[in-house]
C-alpha cells in the first residue's frame, strides 16, 4: 500500500463521520476488555422471594453465540432466572438464593462491589417493560459508555450513531437526538432498550421478551438482529411467541413452574420432546 | 301527529338532564372557589398595598428598604436590617437543612434497610408536626448556650448566642423533616424500572441515584425547596426567640439579627400611639408577601424549563 493511500485513509477517518449499515458486522472497536473466559452456567440454583420457593433446583449452561430461548407458561420464573443471572434480583426484598452460578471462574452470586458492576455489563439485561432513562435519546445510548468511563464526545458520537443504526433506529430519531426519549413510540422504545444494552457490549445479552411491544415487521427485524449478534453476542431470549422460538432459537429451554422441565437443541425439543408438560405445552404451536 | 314521551321516558329524560345539570354546578362551583382562592390572594396583596400605603408617601420605598436606621419615635423607618436579617437566616437555614434532607432521603429511600424506613418515617412525621415553639424553646436552650460557649469562644469571639447563626441552625432543623419526607415521597414515585434500567447497565447504586433518581424527581425537588424557603422565610416564634431581635444589619453568622416576621410579631399592638408605625409593619408585611409570591413565580418559570424529562 503506498503512503498516499494510507495517508487518505487515515485523513479520511479523522474527516468523514463513520457510517455504518447492518451489513457490516460490528466495526466498532473493542472498548472494553473481554473477559477471557466466558462461560455461564448455572448449577442447582434455589431462589426463595420471602419463602416462596420461585427457581427449584435450576441447572442450565448457556451456549455461546448461539440464541438460547427460555419458553414457559407466564409466572414460572424465566424474567427471575434472568434477572438472576445479572444479579438484578439484589433489588427485590426478601430475597434468598442458594447454589452456583458461575461466568467463567466467577462466581456470580457471591460476586462483591465493583464485580457486580462488571457482570452487569457483561451480562446486559433488556427489560421486559421498555424504559428509557430520563434523558436524551442520545444520551440513552451513551448512558452505559459514560458511566464506565468513556467521555469524549467524538468516540460517544461513533457509539451512539453506531448502535442506533445496529437496531434500526437512526434513520427515524436522527434529526431528534437530544430529545426526550419517552417521547418515543413504545417499539421505539423496546429498539432504544435494545442499543443501550448492546453499546456496553455485553458477552452476553439476555433479552426479556424484547418483541412483545413490537408488530410483526418490527419484531421481524429484531429476530434478524438477534441472528446477526450472535456472531458476537450470546443471546437469551424469554419469549412467549413459539413461533418466533422455532424461527430463532438454538437451544431451547423449557420451564414450568420454577423448574427446569427440558433443555436442549432446539429441533431435538421442538421435533421430539421427552417430557409430557413440554409436549403439551409445545402442542400449542403445532396444532 | 303528536307523540307524548311515556312516563318511563320523561323520568329518564329528567335524570339524564339531572346529570348533565350536576356536572355544569360542579363545574361552575369549583371554578368559583378556585376563583375565590386567587381573589383571597390578591386580595390580600392589595389590602397590605393599602395599609403601607400612609408610609409609601411619607417615605420613597427605595429609602425604606435601603435605610439602616429604626427609630419609630423619630419617624425613622429603616428596613434594610430587617431584610438583611431574614435573608441571612432563610439562605442559611436552607444551605444547612437541603444537603442533609436530601442526603437522608437518598439514604433512606436507596441504601437503608425496609425495617429502619418502619421507624424513621413516623418520626419524621412526629417531627414535622411539632409546634415551631418548641423548636424555639430547644433552640434557646441547646443551640444558644452551645453557640455563646463554644462556638463563639472557638473562634475567638465573644457573642450572646443569639444569632444569625442560631436562628439559620433553629430553621434549617425545622425544615429537615418536611424536607425529607417530601423529597422520600418524591423518590419512592420514582420506578423502580428506572433504577433497574440503569443498574442493569452496570451502573453503581450512586451513580443511580444521581443520574436517574435525582434527576427523574428534579421538578419535584424544586418544588419541595420552594415550599420549605416559603415557611422558612414566614417562619416567626423559633426566630423570634433565639435571633436576639436587634436592628443592625448583621455582619456575620455571630451577629444578632431581626428578621420580619419576628418584627412584625414583637411590635404588632403597641405602635397603635403611632399612626405611621402600624404602617411600617404592614409594609414589612408586604415585603414578606411580595417576596413569597416572587419567589414562587419564579420557580413556576423554573419548573417549566425542566418539566421535559
Ligand atoms: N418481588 C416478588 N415478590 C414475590 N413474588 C415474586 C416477586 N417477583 C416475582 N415473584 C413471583 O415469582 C414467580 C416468577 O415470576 P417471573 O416474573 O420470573 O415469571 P415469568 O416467567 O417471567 O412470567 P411472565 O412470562 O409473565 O413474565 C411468579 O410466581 C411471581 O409471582
Ligand atoms: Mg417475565
């Protein structure tokens, strides 16, 4: 390569604002290290909310890049199994847990102080209800990045404009960045969700059912983006839509209250499930 | 042809204009009372205007208010003393209880446990509905004699121990309780989804509250302060008894001072000898008005900038 070219290369960097479109997977840098192991698992977990026994004996490992789905009739635990995951349960009163969840050699449930932070942005959590931060839309974005250090507005614009576009909502808020964000349509919202959890860059990104506030086309390209990630992300996702089970997932996890009742690759459960709760339950997406 | 509407139907008829009826006097009622509620206002307003209305021509108001000198006998009405006293109480009893009261409502609402918040709150309440005498009394008694002996010696001054200092301490712990329970009542309606949103993204429990819950509860806040300097400012008996009531504009937080409402309290039935003098104190009166009413304006105007989030 002769100097002149790399020459433009680099002027054209410093000068032109970086666009990027979904067909070029994540271009942005690494800013934050990657922890180097980065296995989750869960072994014979129990969780008691003021003696209600809520997760039984809960053990499942979570594969990588893959899309892990978390199906199960409403009330048996998935948002807690998740919430747990990120230790977010610590916000609920009352609460006990007992077993091992581990990320990599960590142990997540004893994790202290500022290992708990680092979890949390390893392990992004989508709310199942879509919640914008009081702030900007731009602000939203950049929320994650700033409060783990990264200031300049140069590098947070890139960020923001990045994932913005990386869940398809630059070109509808572009012209309103630094305006309220609850100003945004709920599946606006679920999408604004979305790029914030994604913009600290999770190892993992579990999703709540992030496609219920959506319409079909929506929750379509959310299921493409799902897709996309998991080259780089591992993605839980609870759902209740079966269809969209079948459609996406790899690995399927099926729970019914507070237990674990089957788990496995996702044609191995959905074409021969062992369990009769699960066919049961499944026989609702067939029939 | 004619058709008579059947009994069944006039009776509807009649409930349904009955209906519409009670929502038109409802309606009419409510306006006429928040009516009345304004006029009771400016009422007020322009029956104080009247009263100090004799010494506004007596005196140019820009000479009441920057003259230092109160000699009533000598026909000398100076309020500059008396604005600086109520002044140098209100900023100071408001710098002292806000930092607290916020930080106890922070810990209260975000760090502590749920058994602690049990006990805590129904004496905040026991607090705040105590009788300002008694915080007068606790004053004269506690913070007077602590100021006289120690603070003052400390510093190498000597002092009564009635003071700017004493009265800003006496205000600021009567503004604590209402302080903290509005500002706790404003953070519990803060959703708990906020906090999770922002803690999810790996946020600390600090950071939370700083960029999440402060700033979602900003409006309210403004209010609560509002509110509490509007009683500071009205606030009379605690002043009265520990700011030591002398009418020299105080130089620092160890000088005495006589804010006006502790003015208008003291002196309110024996100037009736004086025509001139009931004027006086129904233009320090007006001063008190004007300047709460000011104030809450001007926070309405605040108010509306950062309503957006
Ligand atoms: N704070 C709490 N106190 C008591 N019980 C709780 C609490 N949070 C959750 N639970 C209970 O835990 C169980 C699991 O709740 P969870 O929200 O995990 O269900 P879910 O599978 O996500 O349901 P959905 O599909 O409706 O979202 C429910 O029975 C719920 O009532
Ligand atoms: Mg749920």
């Amino acid at each position: 390569m002769s100097i002149a070219t790399t020459f433009s290369w680099s002027l054209r960097h410093a000068f032109a604002r970086p666009t990027w479109t979904l067909t070029e997977p994540f271009a942005v840098e690494r800013k934050f290290p990657r922890p180097s192991d980065v296995r989750l698992a869960v072994d014979n977990l129990n969780l008691y909310i003021n003696d209600a026994h809520i997760l039984k004996n809960v053990s499942v490992s979570i594969p990588q890049n893959k899309i892990t789905c978390i199906i199960g009739p409403s009330g048996c635990g998935k948002s807690t199994l998740l919430r747990t995951l990120n230790r977010l349960v610590d916000t609920n009163e009352g609460i006990k847990i007992s077993g091992n969840v581990n990320f990599g050699t960590q142990d997540i449930i004893s994790a202290k102080g500022s290992d708990i932070t680092e979890i949390r942005r390893n392990i992004g959590l989508v709310p199942q209800r879509p919640c914008p931060l009081p702030m900007s839309i731009y602000d939203n974005v950049a929320y994650g990045c700033r409060i783990h250090g990264i200031r300049k507005k140069a590098k947070l614009d890139v960020i923001v404009r990045h994932y913005l576009e990386a869940v398809g909502l630059w070109e509808e808020v572009k012209s309103r960045l630094n305006a309220p964000a609850n100003g945004l349509s709920i599946g606006q919202q679920q999408r604004l969700c979305l790029a914030r959890s994604l913009a600290v860059e999770p190892s993992y990104l579990l999703a709540d059912e992030s496609t219920s506030a959506l319409d079909p086309i929506s929750s379509k390209k959310i299921e493409e983006l799902f897709v996309k990630l998991k080259e780089n992300y591992s993605i839980v996702m609870v759902t209740h839509t079966l269809r969209q089970a079948l459609r996406i997932a790899d690995y399927v996890i099926f729970m019914y209250l507070g237990e674990v009742i089957e788990q496995g690759p996702a044609n191995e459960v959905f074409n021969n499930p062992q369990h009769s709760l699960t066919k049961n339950y499944l026989s609702g997406a067939f029939s | 042809m004619i058709v008579f509407p059947t009994p069944v139907q006039t009776t509807l008829l009649f409930y349904m204009n009955y209906r519409y009826l009670k929502d038109k006097v409802a309606g009419h009622l409510m306006f006429v009372l928040s009516a009345l509620s304004l006029l009771l206002v400016v009422s007020m307003g322009v029956g104080l205007y009247l009263k100090s209305a004799p010494i506004l021509a007596d005196h140019s108001l820009w000479s009441l208010i920057s003259a230092s000198e109160w000699k009533p006998m000598k026909n000398e009405f100076g309020f500059f003393p008396f604005i600086m006293g109520t002044a140098w109480v209100t900023v100071l009893a408001v710098a002292f209880a806000l930092p607290i009261s916020l930080l106890m409502a922070v810990f209260l609402t975000e760090y502590s446990r749920p058994w602690l918040r049990r006990y805590v709150f129904p004496l905040l309440d026991i607090l705040a509905g105590l009788p300002s005498v008694i915080y007068g009394v606790w004053g004269t008694l506690l913070i007077v004699p602590w100021i006289s002996e120690f603070v003052a010696p400390s510093l190498s001054r000597s002092s009564s121990g009635y003071t700017v200092l004493a009265g800003g301490i006496v205000l600021g712990v009567m503004a604590i309780p209402l302080l903290v329970s509005l500002f706790i009542e404003l953070f519990s309606n803060v959703s708990q989804d906020f906090r999770e949103a922002a803690l999810a993204l790996g946020a600390t429990r600090w950071q939370t509250v700083k960029h999440i819950v402060l700033r979602k509860s900003l409006p309210g806040l403004i209010a609560a302060v509002v509110l509490a300097v509007s009683r500071t400012l009205g606030e009379t008996i605690a002043v009265l008894m520990v700011c030591g009531n002398l009418a020299v504009a105080p130089g620092g937080l160890l000088d005495a001072c006589y804010p006006i409402p502790a003015l208008i309290a003291n002196n309110y039935g024996e100037m009736l000898s004086l025509p001139l003098y009931e004027s006086a104190l129904m233009f320090a009166a007006f001063i008190l008005f004007f300047v709460v009413l000011v104030f809450n304006l001007f926070s309405r105007i605040v108010l509306r900038k950062v309503t957006q989030y």
